[in-house]
C-alpha cells in the first residue's frame, strides 16, 4: 500500500538513502540508509518492539525522541537499545520483543 501520493505540489518528494539489508528476528527485510531503526521495524509492519517487565503487554515507538525507552530492541547483540534514535546500518541483526532486565 502506498502512503505518499506522488506528485502532489503539496507533499515534497522524499529523498530515501540506499536500500540496505537488515535481520529482524532471524527474517531479513529491506531498509533505507539514514533511517532510524523504528522506521524500518514500522516499515516493515511490525508495531510491538518488546514487552512490558511486569505486565507484559506490547510495547512500540511511542514519543520517537528517545525519551520514554519504549522501543527498546537489542541489535547486533547489545540490549537495551532504542530504535528510535539508532540509525539502522547494513547487516544489523534486529531483536524484538527479548526480556529486558533494566
């Protein structure tokens, strides 16, 4: 489905970096160079980065600045990381919803 009508004097044209290669839970999908993390994973349809500690419910990109930690996924093995300020790079390895101990 497309989100951006094209064309639109309305709607400037965006410029999209490289298409990259990432693994998100062992399956591999298409990026952008210069792309955060969250925008791949939501790209890519996929809305819940982790769980909650106590209750469990999902968890996804919530304020996109990097202040409230709920998109924290772990890449290329380091956890804890928010997808939201990390700029996705060729070949990371993605994983969402991991158990967290902050």
């Amino acid at each position: 489905m497309k989100r951006i009508i094209e064309g639109s004097p309305l709607i400037p044209k965006i410029e999209r970096g490289k298409k990259i290669q990432v693994i998100v839970d062992d399956k591999r999908i298409e990026a952008f160079e210069g792309e955060t993390v969250a925008a791949a994973l939501l790209t890519a349809g996929i809305t819940t980065f982790r769980h909650s500690q106590k209750n469990k419910e999902p968890r996804g990109l919530y304020c996109g600045m990097g202040i409230c930690y709920e998109c924290l996924v772990t890449i290329n093995g380091v956890h804890a990381q928010r997808a939201c300020i990390t700029t996705i790079k060729d070949g990371m390895r993605i994983e969402t919803c991991k158990e967290l101990k902050l």
